[in-house]
C-alpha cells in the first residue's frame, strides 16, 4: 500500500486514472498558476520582494481602472445611455 506522499505524488503526475474532472482541472490552474508565478518572479530578476512591489503596483492599477470604468458606465446609465437587459 502506498504511503500518502506516494498517492498525492502520483496523483499531481497524472498516474491516478480514477482522479475526478474537478480535480484534474485544478491541477491544470495550479501548474498555470504556478507558470504565472515563475514568470512573474524571472521578470524581476529573481528579486521576491520586487515581485511582490511589481504585483501590488499592477493591482492597484487595475483597482482604479475599475472604479474610472465603474463610474462611466454609472453616468451613462444615468443619462440614458444604458438599457437594463430585459430577457
């Protein structure tokens, strides 16, 4: 019988043919994210905590590209511009 470290190894590999869709496809998003994090980290050199910065700057960014697009589209429903769908 295989110990619990074997079976989770087995498991992230693929060995496990009775793994679930569910599970299989949060492998996927783990080894994508994991790829995103790598990525991320190579661009700043290695540097964690520049990573880190980089990542709480593009947040921030994107935050206020939000809110600026969250208020556009209240004015212009308020104008009119903007229908409620229906169905």
């Amino acid at each position: 019988m295989p110990s619990e470290s074997q079976a989770k190894s087995e498991f992230k590999s693929g060995a496990n043919s009775e793994a679930e869709p569910d599970a299989q496809a949060a492998d996927i998003g783990d080894r994508a994210l994991d790829a995103a994090m790598d990525q991320a980290i190579a661009a700043c050199g290695g540097d964690l905590r520049a990573t880190i910065r980089a990542l709480i700057i593009a947040n921030d960014f994107l935050e206020t590209e939000v809110t600026e697009l969250m208020k556009a589209v209240s004015h212009a429903y308020a104008r009119g511009r903007f229908h409620s769908y229906s169905g």
